[in-house]
C-alpha cells in the first residue's frame, strides 16, 4: 500500500484523484473519508474533491481529468472498462 501510493515515479496527485474517485464510484463511505483526508493532504482543495462527480466541467488540468477517466474505467462496477489509446495517450 505506501509502496503504491506514496512512492514510485506517478505523482501522488494523480494517485490520490484515481483513489478518490474510486471509492466515490464503489460508495464506501469509510474509504470515502479517509481518502479524502488523504487528498487534501496530497494537496487537493474541497473544491476540487467537491467537483468530482462533474470532473469533466470541474476545475482540474487534462492529466488530472485523464487520472479520474481512468479511476472510471478500473472502477469494479465498469465491466468493459477499457484503456483506449486516447485515454492511453
């Protein structure tokens, strides 16, 4: 686990909006409040984490929307989820 999230070459940023919007998707509400502690310790904003469900419209970069695209595609309840090229990309 702290080699997953807190170590390697992807930053935490992006990390934490995949594990974020992960538990949003699966509807833990434990997992829910304590990754979003971790967010905003990784340096989120409520605003940001407020702004998921809408991420398309919301107030991040296109990594962190290809970060969240992502989580919906790994998301447990998703499948057919894919890794297209543009996603890939």
């Amino acid at each position: 686990y702290k080699e997953l999230f807190f170590e390697g070459d992807v930053p935490r940023r992006y990390k934490e909006l995949v594990r974020y919007r992960l538990s949003l998707i699966h509807g833990c509400q434990f997992c829910n409040r304590n990754n979003r502690a971790s967010s905003l310790e990784a340096g989120l904003t409520e605003a940001d984490l407020d702004a998921m469900e809408d991420f398309e419209n919301g107030p991040f970069s296109e990594a962190d929307k290809a970060a969240i695209a992502l989580a919906e595609q790994l998301a447990l309840t998703n499948m057919g989820g894919a890794l297209t090229p543009p996603l890939y990309a």
